[in-house]
C-alpha cells in the first residue's frame, strides 16, 4: 500500500496568523496584490467618492444648523479641505503602479479623515456623533482595500481620539466613556475579523485560480509536447507550421523544413530492446535542439522521424544546418548498461515556394528527399527546391 505524500507546508499559509495580518502567502503575496490592484484601484475610488459624498451631505447640514458666521466658516474650512484631498486621492489612485503605493494613499487619506472628524467631534459640530464615527470605524475595517493593518491604525488612533475628546472637552461622564469604549472594542474585533476574513477569501480564491491555471497549462504542456523526447508532438508541430506558412503568404518571409530520420533504427531495438530504443530517441531529440535556434521548430513526427521548421532561412542554410545535424548524429555516442550505440540519420531539405497551398506541400517535397537520402546510402542530406513558380512557356509553330 502506498503512503500519501504530505501536503507541503507553507510558512504564513491559509490558516497562519500572519496570513491573517496580511502577509499570509509568503511568495507569492507580492503575486497576490499585484493581481487585485486594479479591483483594488476600482475599490479605492468608489470608497473615497461615497465619503466625499457623505462629507458634502455632513457640511451642509452642520452650515443649515449654523447659528453663527464663525462656526458657518469653520464647517467650510474642514469640508473642503477635506473634500481637496479627497479629489487628489482619486487623481492619484487612477495612476498607482504598485500595491505598496495604494496602500499609503489609503493610509494618508485615512489620517486626514480622521483629523477631520475628530475636527468636528471637539467642536460640538451637531453632525458628527459617537454613533457616527464607531460606523466610521467599522467602514475603514469593511470596504477599504489596502493591507489590514494599514486600516487598524487609522481605526486606532480615531477611537482614541474620540475616548480622549469625550473625557477632556465634551466632559462626558466615565460611564458614557466606559460604553463608548466597549463600543469600539466591539468595533475592532468585528471588522477586524471580517476584514480578515474577506482577505483570507481572496487569498483562497487567488491561490485556487493559479493552481487552475498551473493544471491548464500543464495540461497543455502534455498535449503538446511529445512526453518521451521532450520537443513538440506531431500536431502542434503542423499547428505552429501552418501559421509560419501563413505569415510567408502574407510576407513573403522565406522558411526552410527538414526531416531527420535515425537509419537503422528498428536494429536497435531488436538487439539492445525498446528502453535502449528510448534513451536513443531522447539523445537524438536533445541533440536537435541543441542544434537548433530558440525560434526554430522541433517536432517529433512519428517514430523515429523528426521535423524541424526554420523561419528566415533559405534553402542553402537549410542545407548547411541539415549537414550539421548528420556530422553532430554522427558522432554521438548513447551509452547503455551492456553496450554503446552510434548512430546516423538521413535529412531531407526544402524551402517554402509560392505555389506551396499547406504544409503538406513542403513535407511531401522534405519527406521524398529524406527517402532519397535513404537510397543514396543513408547518412546523407537531400535537397528538395520549391517548384518554379510558373511554367515554362510552350513555344507555338505557325
């Protein structure tokens, strides 16, 4: 019976207390914020958008209830400081380029809030209440998107500034200041954790779509790619081929097709058995991409037959590259527990023409040079030109 592999664990995973605080995916928490910093950008802007709302509504009701032209003057001067700050933030929050620097736009905009209302608190402004700033408390814990303790300070600090202008300049009594204090313990605890609670979601719900996206990908990857020689399988290659012959039905941008076949490969496996048989084909593979340009194609075709597309190359440096794969085969060497095995390969050349209509012109014309290699002895390159775009004239007798 086997034993199931344990899960690896992560330092600050899912379920740490500094996954709680914000740094909980380690890594891939960079990764994280920089996926949500658009949502994030978004988020920003609604959230400093509604309070300037709410702030225009708190001023002109304080100004309604005015009774003197100094205290009218007073709720104007805050209000629109405020409410300057806040359009700058929104200018701002549209061109941040990193979650380090949302989060202390958030932060500033914060602390000029709550300098704000505390403002208003210590002036006995009608408008801004006790109730009022535990729901402005809460707000900062719910609907802002930046770090979680980016949102605890602020929070912090108004809470201490409302416990301090209740006691020294409102002259509430310590019963009063005892209940605002439970109040916004409450406060704390409950956002808090819901904000926590809602980065843990996020977090959960990111993780879980790049493991989705790492099994597509690798899902891919095997569909693709041939799993014993490691190039591309035979459909992917013709995929990847037709789209280059389209690019030179636009362009005209010339490319070269070779087919490599190993000779004698059947031999192999009937006297040293198909893992030998394996371990030739994965060398003759790495030794093709070793030979190739980052930007040329390698396919596995079939067997022991491989293709290579080679985009802007021409026939004569097809025919150079081919030459060097049959000296490079040539003098590699596969080593196996009771024997070592040499090996040569047959390749056949040809490039695109203007009457080529699909890939399966170039590999009929790349594959008949491969088997007259063959012919000629094996070991050898073919060339196969394109067709002469037009005919040759018939000459007409009166």
């Amino acid at each position: 019976m086997t034993t199931p592999r344990a899960r690896p664990t992560v330092r600050g995973g899912l379920g740490s207390v500094r996954h709680w605080l914000g740094f909980g995916l380690g890594p891939r928490e960079a990764a994280f914020r920089a996926d949500a910093l658009g949502a994030d950008r978004s988020r920003v802007t609604i959230v400093v958008a509604s309070v300037a709302v709410g702030v225009v509504v708190v001023g002109l009701t304080d100004l309604w209830l005015a009774v003197v032209a100094s205290e009218a003057l007073q709720r104007l001067v805050l209000v629109g400081a405020f409410l300057l700050l806040s359009g700058l933030v929104l200018r701002r929050a549209r061109r941040v380029a990193t979650p380090a620097a949302l989060d202390w736009l958030v932060l500033g905009w914060q602390l000029a809030g709550v300098a704000t209302i505390l403002a208003y608190r210590a002036a006995g402004l009608s408008a801004v209440n006790g109730a009022t700033i535990v729901l402005l408390a809460f707000g900062a814990y719910a609907v802002l998107p930046c770090r979680l303790l980016f949102r605890f300070v602020p929070a912090l600090l108004l809470t201490a500034g409302e416990l301090l202008i209740e006691q020294a300049v409102l002259g509430a009594t310590p019963r009063i200041v005892a209940g605002t204090l439970m109040a916004h313990l409450f406060v704390h605890l409950a956002g808090g954790s819901s904000a926590a609670g809602f980065l843990a979601m996020r977090r959960r719900q990111f993780v879980a779509s790049r493991e989705a996206l790492a099994g597509r990908l690798e899902l891919e990857q095997r569909a693709n790619v041939d799993g014993l020689t490691g190039v591309l399988r035979r459909h992917r290659w013709l995929e990847l081929a037709e789209s280059e012959l389209q690019r030179y039905q636009r362009h005209r941008r010339p490319f070269a097709v070779l087919i490599a076949d190993l000779d004698h490969f059947k031999r192999v496996n009937d006297a040293h058995g198909h893992l030998a048989g394996d371990e030739v084909l994965r060398q003759f593979a790495a030794m093709l991409r070793d030979e190739s340009r980052p930007f040329d194609l390698v396919g596995r075709l079939g067997g022991e037959e491989f293709g290579m597309l080679l985009p802007e190359t021409d026939l004569p440096q097809a025919c150079d590259a081919a030459t060097r794969i049959v000296e490079s085969c040539r003098q590699l060497v596969v080593a196996i527990p009771v024997a070592t095995i040499r090996l040569t390969c047959s390749v056949g050349a040809t490039e695109v023409g203007p009457t080529d209509r699909s890939m399966a012109d170039l590999l009929t014309r790349a594959d008949g040079a491969m088997y007259a290699a063959k012919v000629g002895g094996r070991n050898r390159v073919e060339v196969a030109p394109p067709p002469m775009t037009h005919e040759p004239e018939t000459p007409i007798h009166p």
